[in-house]
C-alpha cells in the first residue's frame, strides 16, 4: 500500500524581500548594488564574504579591486584578514562557491522542526530564490521524492526539488555570464546611441538593451567622479539619451523598476540640457504605466515646463491628473494639449470622465466663459 504523502508548509521558513530589508540598514547599499551589481552584492551575503574596501577603476569597472573578508560578523574576523581581488575575480569566486555541491541534511520528519526543513531544501537555495522571483509555498514528500510548490514571478508551478536546485544554479551561472557579456562589450560607447534611437523606433526594445544594458553601472559610477561632474553639456545629453531609451525599453518589457533606476539615472546626467525634456517624458510615461499617476505627475510637468512637445506631453499628464482624483487640474491639462495639437481622439475618453466627474458645474463654467 503506498504511503500518504507528508506536506509542510514552508511560511516560516520563506525568505521572500530578504535583500531589501538588509539593505534598509545599509549605508552604502545602493552604492555597492551601483559598482558589484545588486545580485552579487547579495550573493556575497550568502556566502560570507563581507566587502571591506572598493577602489574604483571607472575606465575599466571589471578590474574594480574588492578587499573583502570571510565571516559573518566583525567580531569573526578583522579587517587584516582581509583579501583583494579584481571584481571580475570576485564575481566568479562568488558564482563557483554558489553552484558548488552543498550538503543537505535528511528529510524532515515533522513541521515544526523548522532547521530541519531549511537545512533539507538548503539554506543557500532559500536565500537565493527570492533574488530570482520565486516563492516557496509548500514541499510534498513521498515514495517518489520530493517536489515544491512554488511561484515563480506571480505564476503557480510544481518543481520537483533537484529540478529547482538546478534551475536556481543556472540563474546563478547566467548571472555571471551576463556580466562578462556586458564588460566585454567595452565601456560606454555614444556611437550605439543612434542606432538604439531606431531600434526604439521599431519598438526593438530587446534590441535596446543590448546596446545599452551595460550603461548604468559605470555609468553611476562615473557621475560621482570630478571627471564626470565637468562633462560637456553635449556629452552630458548624449548619455541621457541613451539611458532615457534604456530606461523606457526596460519599462515596455516589463522591468519597471530597473527602468526607473535608469530613467533617474538620466535625469541626474540631463540636469536642464537639451535631453532633459524627452528623460522626464519618459519617466513620467514610465510611472504612469505602472500604476502611479501621482507620482507620474511631477516628471511629466517638468518635461512641459522644459519644451517638451504639448501634443505629446499633456495627454499624459491629464491622464495622470484624472487618475488621481484632481479633475479641475486635468481639464486644465486638456485644453492646453488641444490647443497644442493633440489628436481630439486620443482625448475624447479623458473628457468625457471629466464631465461625469464635475457635472453640472463644469457647463456652467463653460457657459461663464464663453464670449457674449
């Protein structure tokens, strides 16, 4: 007779958003996210390896030099112990300790027994999950092994547990493979900027990215440097250019907060030059999109206020402003962008919520201002 399946439910021991709580109590988070990248930064943190020191080389990010430490806390072990190597090193020392074998302990026998359960599915595989989008829900273990329940970036799937193990070490190895993809494609070069502004065009956002995708990081870098803060204006609006199509091409497939990352990015390169209209644009554009018109509505703002085109512009921005609640200051919007040649059509849905919205006032408005 088979044997009843035993199920435990892994709530207590899920670690979903894990990262982004350390990271709230860290200083320089963002920084060492910026110049290691934020999953190597994290795999780090998994295998011990406490970063002490970083010397920046912004002509050649991958021989950034990392001091780093084995331990998991100051009193472990002193900054004397500590090693260097090159990031590039770095990242494949940090790759190779996680895709190593790892020793698991035996099948849990009761649902309480909560280090049981973590050292059975690996402590190592629990931490990392979340960094890829997946959520573990139960384990059910019978005659035939074990599998999980789990989502993987909002979607329901069944794995069984070696499968995932596996799967996690290929997102771990693909990790490092793009990151040498991205340094081996050179430093930023503004020549790809014109051919991204066609791919763009075409709607070719992965084409986008891979022109682009390994701007930000040397590029936050750089910024904070005395070179970059005395770049030319030209130089300046060539960069946000580049990362306003980046950010937007994130967006449109889905990566809305890296796009956000870049989109700021760009707006710190723009300052008031002659890109900065169309990198507010797209951020603006960007937080609509994603469900945050109040937000949405200061970048947009400030893309009209530095010439960006009405027609373009304000639609967006009346759209925000009618999403918000603030339909006084959406018809306002609306008849500036009618009288900025936007399509009536694009309008006419806007309107008529606005007119539900503030009813008989607003044609006694109309009426008051109408020439006698």
């Amino acid at each position: 007779m088979r044997e009843p399946a035993r199920v435990f439910l892994l709530d207590a021991i899920r670690t979903d958003g894990w990262f982004e709580r350390i990271g709230e109590g860290i200083g320089s988070f963002q920084a060492l996210c910026d110049i290691i990248g934020p999953r190597f930064f994290a795999f780090a943190m998994i295998t011990g390896a406490r970063i002490v020191a970083l010397t920046v080389d912004r002509r050649n990010p991958e021989q950034t030099l990392v001091d780093y430490v084995i331990g998991s806390s100051e009193d472990e072990v002193s900054d004397a112990d500590a090693q260097r190597l090159t990031l590039g090193d770095f990242r494949r020392r940090l790759v190779a300790a996680l895709i190593a074998d790892e020793p698991t302990g035996p099948p849990p026998t009761r649902e309480t027994d909560l280090e049981a359960l973590q050292l059975y599915l690996g402590v190592r595989y629990l931490l990392l999950a979340p960094l890829y989008g997946y959520s573990l829900s139960l384990l059910r273990l019978d005659t035939d092994g074990a599998t999980l329940e789990l989502h993987h970036d909002g979607v329901e799937q069944k794995l069984r547990l070696e499968a995932f193990r596996a799967r996690i070490r290929g997102h771990v190895r693909e990790e490092l493979e793009r990151a040498s993809r991205g340094q081996s494609r050179g430093a930023v070069d503004l020549a790809r900027v014109p051919e991204a502004e066609a791919a763009a065009a075409e709607g070719a956002h992965e084409r986008v990215l891979q022109l682009l995708g390994a701007w930000p990081a040397p590029l936050a870098i750089f910024l904070r440097t005395p070179d970059g803060q005395l770049l030319n204006p030209e130089t300046r609006a060539q960069i946000a250019t580049g990362l306003a199509l980046l950010g937007a091409s994130c967006a449109a497939l889905g990566e809305t907060a890296k796009g956000e990352e870049v989109l700021r990015l760009g707006v710190q390169y723009a300052g008031d030059g002659r890109a900065a209209p169309n990198v507010f644009l797209a951020l603006g554009r960007a937080l609509l999109e994603d469900a945050r018109p109040g937000e949405a509505i200061s970048p947009l703002r400030r893309a009209a206020s530095l010439g960006a085109p009405g027609g373009t512009v304000l639609p967006l921005l009346a759209r925000a402003f009618v999403e918000r609640g603030r339909y006084l200051a959406a018809l306002g919007a609306l008849e500036e962008a009618e009288r900025a040649g936007a399509a009536l059509a694009e309008l006419a849905a806007l309107h008529e919520i606005v007119q539900q919205r503030l009813g008989p006032a607003l044609d006694v408005w109309r009426q008051a201002k109408a020439p006698h």
